[in-house]
C-alpha cells in the first residue's frame, strides 16, 4: 500500500512542470469573433426591415499551394463579414461568389461579393 501512495506521487508530480500552450490569444478573442457581429440577411427578409448600405465588401480565400489550406466559400464569406463589421456593420447581404483557378496570384482564389449594412430591426 505504502508503494502505491509512492507511485501516485511520482506519477502527479511528473505532470507539475507540464506546460499548456494554445495558438488562442486571449488578446484577441475580440478578433477570433468578429464575424459574429454581422447577422446575414437576404433579400427579401430585408424588406420589411429599415437598413442603410454602408457599401460593397469583398472577401477572399485563396489556395496560393498545392500544401495549403483549400480554398473556400466559408473563408472568403468570412472575410467579407470582417471587412463588414469593420466598417461599422451590424449585417451583410452576400451576393456572388466566384472561384476562379490558376491565377497570378492564387492556384485556387473565391471571392464573395456582399453589402455590408447597419440595420434597424425594429420589430
């Protein structure tokens, strides 16, 4: 019995200077949900709804290697919704998106095309 309390105190104390690294930086938690701070509307449910256009955003994913990341919709909307809240946003209305391969720039890029807008849900 004395070797397994032995035993139990070797094994808690070999975790003690165990380090827990994250790539989350609690000083940016405030950028991590950015996107979260325009709601997506379409056209008709904006309708009924007063809003004001602050302007066009675009967002871009781009694949610039075979070895990175693919490219997407989901990231490119994403982008778009930070350039949204960035201009003072509240909701966004995509329009287009268009993935284009090969280019210049990118082996793999899609674009999103959205209105970036305040609305006043008045409901």
């Amino acid at each position: 019995m004395k070797y397994m309390f032995v035993l139990a105190a070797l094994f808690l104390s070999a975790c003690s200077n165990y380090e827990f690294k994250s790539n989350l930086n609690p000083s940016n938690f405030k950028e991590y949900f950015k996107p979260s701070g325009v709601t997506e509307y379409s056209e008709e449910e904006l309708a009924g709804v007063p809003n004001r256009s602050l302007g066009v955003v675009s967002g871009l994913s781009c694949q610039i290697k075979d070895s990175d990341d693919v490219a997407t919709e989901v990231k490119a909307r994403t982008d778009a919704r930070l350039k949204a809240v960035d201009l003072g946003a509240n909701a966004i209305k995509f329009g287009k998106c268009v993935t284009l391969t090969n280019t210049p720039a990118c082996k793999v890029s899609v674009t999103c095309y959205a209105d970036a807008l305040v609305v006043n849900d008045r409901k």
